[in-house]
C-alpha cells in the first residue's frame, strides 16, 4: 500500500512486538504519559549491580501502534546495553530503526523513549548513583512531579497546578494536592506521586494530602 502511514516494520512490530509483559520486583521502573495524546506506557528494567548493564527490560504499552513498535524496538536496543548506553537512545534512532514514522507520530517514540530514560533514572534513585544521587530538595521534588501526570488534562502535576505545597525534611517529603479526598482521581494520584518519589536513596516517607 504505497500511501499507507506505517511502514512494514513498525506494522511488524505492532503485530509482534517484542519484550512486552512485566517484571517482578524490577530494579527500574517508570509509568509516563504523554501529554500529547493522553496514552501511558509502562516499563520495567532488570539491571546487574555491578556492572550496571541491563539483564531484562520489559514494557507494557497502552498507546497507538508507533507507541508499541517504539517501545518494542527500542527494549531490543537496550537489552545487554548499560544503562549508560541506553540512556543515549534517541527517539530519532528508534524511529530510524523502524524505516520512519509519520511526523504526527514523533511524540508516540518520543514516550517510550522517555519510559526507558525514567526507568533508568528510576533505578539510580534507587541506587543513589548517577543522576539519582542527587540530595531530594524541594526543587528536585517539583522536577520529578513533572512525570506524573493530572489525569483530568493529561498535562503533568506541575504545569496544571495541582501541587500545593512541597516540604522536604529529613527525609519526609509532604505534600498537598489541590483536590478533595474523595475525588475520583485522588487516590490514582496520590498512588503515582508516591511511586516517583518513594525509591529515591534518601526519602524515608512521603505523606499526600488533600485540601479539606
Ligand atoms: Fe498516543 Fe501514539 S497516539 S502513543
């Protein structure tokens, strides 16, 4: 079909992807959104302690087709890559790889991609190594809350207001959410503050609260 959008490859992958499923009790994991389209993409990693390459990665994708082939494609590239390497996968090269994607469609690679870098971010705040061995402070809370999202607009939490305040000491971390205890979203968002924020090496607790 010479004006179809998808190339063989990605309709290949789509059909048979690669690496789909999760893993128990990951080493790094991250759930991101796309403020674009609303999708979600999920993806956990595996990784060798020592050195730092990555043993298994699985993805989970609730998004389009370029989303799944992305995903698929780009777990085959990091697969036994460490995270160093994987940390420079592009979305330019998974689209690449996959003969091309239509330009409406950058930001379904760009989330996956974005899934990988979160999971491996995720995996050094656990460690406290790399990026992840940042000390928590307010500034660093708001930069992670920018990957949860507000599901009433699929735009972060930051952008959309709904964080009230942040208080970091000694490692507690409080916040509020702009929304009522029984709001529908509220638990779903009260669950994801706490899987950003709750790995990292020096965070003993973080309490979410609700306006009255
Ligand atoms: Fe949402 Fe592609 S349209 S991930």
């Amino acid at each position: 079909m010479a004006n179809a959008p998808y190339t063989e490859k990605v309709i290949e992958y789509f059909q048979n992807p690669k690496n789909v499923g999760e893993i128990e009790d990951p080493d790094g994991y991250a759930k991101e959104g796309s403020p674009a389209c609303g999708d979600m993409v999920e993806l956990f990693l595996k990784v060798d302690d020592d050195t730092h390459e990555i043993k298994d990665i699985k993805f989970k994708s609730y998004g389009c087709a370029s989303n799944i082939a992305t995903g698929s494609i780009i777990t085959e590239m990091a697969m036994g890559s460490t995270i160093e390497e994987a940390k420079d996968i592009s979305w330019q090269e998974a689209a690449d790889e996959l003969g091309g994607l239509p330009d409406l469609k950058t930001h379904c690679s760009v989330l996956a991609v974005d899934a990988l870098r979160e999971a491996i971010r995720n995996y050094e705040e656990r460690q406290g190594i790399g990026e992840g061995k940042k000390e928590t402070t307010v500034e660093v809370v708001k930069e992670r809350l920018k990957h949860v999202m507000n599901p009433m607009t699929g735009v972060d939490v930051i952008q959309t207001d709904l964080i009230h305040d942040i208080e970091v000491e000694d490692g507690k971390i409080s916040i509020k959410v702009d929304l009522e205890e029984d709001h529908q979203f509220a638990s779903a968002v009260k669950e994801d503050i706490k899987e950003k924020l709750e790995p990292r090496w020096d965070v003993e607790e973080v309490v979410v609260k609700f306006v009255e």
